[in-house]
C-alpha cells in the first residue's frame, strides 16, 4: 500500500514513538523509509553579516544534533528489521524542509510525531505538524504520546 515513508525526526520521545510506528508500517507494507532531520542553514539571516562566525558555530552544533537524531532513528529502524535512508535537510520552516524532502523522495506517507502543544505554547512555538498537514497532498500518520 505504502512504498516510501517519510520520516521527520528531531530526537525527542516523541520522534522516537513515530519510528517505531514507521518501522511497524514499513515491515507491514514492505515499504522504503527516509529518516529527516530539517536543520535551518541561515538562522540569522537579518541580524547582520557581523554573526559570520556565530553561523559557523550554529552550523556545526545543528549537524551535530542532527547526526545523532538521525543515527538514533537509524539504529531503531535497522533492529527492527526495516533498511532506511538518512537525510539532512534544509528549510527556514521546518515544514518547508519536509516539504522539500517529500518531493524530493517521492513519498506516499508522511508519520512524524507531535508533542500536542496548546494554548499559548502553541502559538508561540507553532505546530511543524499542523503545517504540514496544510501543505502536503499524501497521506500523514500522526504518533502522540
């Protein structure tokens, strides 16, 4: 049914629920998984360019975080029997990067994890998943805790 999954990751609990439920469809249908982790390459972009060097730090500390968000669905994956592609990823928006990736991939089913924020969190921080639900035209499996 599915052939390609999708699989934002961020390192939380949460993400790591949603790979196990990736992994749990992916045996299931026989599916493709591309673990991503969307990093934002140009955080300061209107400061100034006297942050050259705070960007070069940013930059190093982001692929870091991301390397081990994604070693860490990898190995989760790879245990349960599931093969997986890892992707870094770049978009101001975290949902413009996943957006990028589903055309990128060819993906036919999005599962990614939401950590259920309300009220004023919400609206401060946002919902990476109400966006995407917003934007993408395929399926979105989404894992709360």
């Amino acid at each position: 049914m599915f052939k390609h999954i999708l699989l934002p990751v961020d390192g939380s609990p949460t993400s790591m629920t949603a790979v196990a439920k990736a992994a749990g469809l992916a045996k299931a249908f026989g599916s493709a998984v591309t673990a991503l982790y969307v990093v934002d390459p140009y955080p300061f972009t209107g400061v100034g360019a006297d942050f050259a060097y705070g960007q070069s730090q940013y930059l190093s500390a982001a692929t870091k975080e991301a390397n081990e968000a994604l070693e860490g669905a990898k190995n989760a994956l790879q245990q349960a029997g599931v093969q997986v592609t890892t992707v870094i990823g770049e978009g101001h928006a975290v949902h413009d990067g996943i957006l990028r990736a589903l055309e990128t991939t060819q993906a036919d089913l999005i599962v990614m994890g939401s950590h259920g924020r309300r009220g004023l969190e919400k609206l401060v921080l946002g919902s990476v998943t109400q966006r995407v639900l917003g934007v993408v035209h395929v399926p979105v499996l989404v894992v709360r805790d």
